[in-house]
C-alpha cells in the first residue's frame, strides 16, 4: 500500500526512531498508539469508498474476465482441437456471407469462386512485362 515503506532498512529505521525520541522523548509510546489509530482509520475510509464506488466489484469482475480468457492446463491436442473450431466457426461465416453476396447457397465442399482478375487454369504463367527501353 505505501510504496515508501518497500525498501526501508534497518539503518533507516534507527534513524527514524532517534527522531521520534528527540521530537517527542516520553510522549513516544503515546504519539505512536495515536498515529497507529489514524492509520486504522485511514484503511476503513479507503475500503469503505471502494465499496461505496463499485470499483472493487469491477477490479474482480476484469480480474475474473481475464483468468477466463487465459487457457489452463490445456494439452496440445486440446488446444488443436479449440483452434480447428474457431477455423470452421469462421469458415461457416465466411460461407454464409458469400452465400448472401451471391445470392443463392454454395454446396458444401464448394471452394470459393475464383478471382475474375486472376488467368484461367492450364495457361502457363506470363512473364512479367518488359521495361521500356529509355535511350
């Protein structure tokens, strides 16, 4: 919670603690216990508006969404098996919107059209043309 308090050593709290007895000498155990109580109460309030907000709710809720959007534990074979459904899911969607492009349903194991632009089947490929010449 306090990024301040991550790397304190044992150097750092000796200092800390010859300033609390020279600020405060017998009054110490005292200023402590009600600085402790603020801190108490400073955690209440903060959980208290986090509730109050919803924000915690949503931090689990994304938290959750994540932990079930990553895959555990899944054997290859699994994971093969996930991948091939989501293929065919899109090939189905891709069926379907040539479907209604066209016109009228394409049998099932019907490549897709071909590319009007592209040379029919059986001619031997052109090579590329020439550049011109520049003189």
């Amino acid at each position: 919670m306090f990024a301040i308090f991550e790397d304190i050593g044992m150097s750092e709290i000796l200092v800390i603690g010859v300033v609390g007895v020279l600020l405060f000498g017998k009054r110490l155990p005292e200023v402590a216990s009600q600085a402790g109580q603020q801190l108490v109460k400073f955690r209440r309030s903060l959980q208290q508006v986090k509730a109050e907000s919803g924000m915690d709710q949503e931090v689990r809720k994304i938290q959750r969404t994540i932990q079930e959007a990553i895959p555990r534990d899944f054997s290859v074979g699994e994971v093969a098996r996930l991948a091939s459904a989501r293929v065919q899911e899109r090939i189905q969607s891709a069926r379907q919107e040539i479907d209604l492009e066209i016109g009228k349903p394409l049998p099932e194991g019907t490549p897709a059209p071909p590319d009007p632009a592209a040379p029919p089947e059986g001619t031997p490929p052109q090579p590329p043309p020439a550049p011109p010449a520049t003189d």
